[in-house]
C-alpha cells in the first residue's frame, strides 16, 4: 500500500482552493460544521486538508470529494462545457470554525 505524503509545496497550497460554495445545501451543512469548496481537479484529499488547515488555521477531520459533471454551454453555433472541477466538503473538528461571512 502506498504511504500518504504528508508534506506539500506552501506555495502551491492555496492555490488549489478556488472559491467556497454558498449554496442551499452547503448552507444547511454549514450547521454540522462542513464547508463546500470547489477546488482544482487534480487536486488530492491530503493536499486539500493541508490547504484549508494552512489557510483558515483550523483542525480538518474529513475531506470528501467528488467531481460533478461538466456543464455544457452554447454560443451561438459553438457548443462546448465549462471546465471541469472538483467540490471538496470539508468536515471540521469540534470547536473550529471558518469564518465566511465577516462582519463589516
């Protein structure tokens, strides 16, 4: 069996978090304390952990991933799909908390 790597370039660490998602299911997650992201798509769940633990300063218990789809697009007579991506839904360890909404 293959050993986990357990040390990432910091550099390429906060690149592979694109945005969080705030829609009505990753909002209802929120309250059993699990985030949604979308992330790139070669991007592994070790790297994905260390990224949001090195970014937000918290403790991650779970990382799970799954690659939705591509969405096809139409312009014009030009048919195509978005690029593809990966959603990452992060479950934190008790007490932590990312803050997505700061106060102004």
């Amino acid at each position: 069996m293959a050993k986990i790597p357990t040390e990432f370039d910091p550099r390429r660490l906060p690149d592979l978090i694109r945005r969080p998602l705030l829609n009505e299911k990753a909002t209802r997650q929120l309250e059993s304390n699990k985030y949604t992201f979308d992330v790139f798509h070669n991007a592994t769940k070790p790297e994905i952990k260390a990224a949001i633990e090195s970014l937000f300063s918290v403790t991650v218990k779970k990382v799970n991933t799954h690659n939705p789809p591509a969405q096809a697009r139409r312009i014009g007579k030009f048919a195509g799909k978005r690029a593809q991506i990966k959603r990452a839904i992060v479950t934190l360890a008790e007490g932590s908390k990312i803050d997505l909404f700061p106060e102004l």
